[in-house]
C-alpha cells in the first residue's frame, strides 16, 4: 500500500454471509476523517448498500475480470457521492 493511513484493506473473498458484512460493520467502526474501506469480494453485496446509505455512507463497486468485486466504502459527506 502506498498510503496505510488513507485506505483499510478488507479481504472478505470466500467468506460465507453474514460474515463479510459483519467485518465491514467492525472496520467502520475504526474509521477515521479522511479513511476509506476497500472490500473485496466474490460476489456483489446487495444487502450491505441500504445498510450503508442507512449510516451515512457511500460506496462505489467495481467488477473485476475475475468476476470479484471491488467495494469503496466511505463517509457519505467525504466526496459527495451517493451509493
């Protein structure tokens, strides 16, 4: 990583549900001003987004050639971007 302190890195490829959504739900906790989550997963995570939204949250999703998914996940009010 080039930053450590701007991006966590959250690995959740091959965790069976709740599990990666409760390790997302921990590692907002740790958030700090200016910190993003990058999620990694191996299938889109439809239930988290209301969830986030709900918390005041953003998020931006990108599939990679894999077939996994790519989650950026920060402060709704951090960019102004909606989910």
């Amino acid at each position: 990583m080039s930053d450590p302190g701007s991006e966590i890195l959250l690995d959740a490829r091959g965790l069976e549900p709740p599990e990666p959504m409760e390790r997302v739900m921990q590692t907002l906790a740790l958030l700090r001003p200016g910190q993003t989550i990058r999620l990694l997963l191996h299938r889109e995570p439809f239930p988290l987004y209301p969830i986030l939204a709900a918390r005041a949250y953003r998020h931006a999703t990108t599939m990679q050639a894999d077939g996994s998914y790519v989650i950026l996940i920060g402060p709704a009010d951090a960019g102004g971007q909606g989910g």
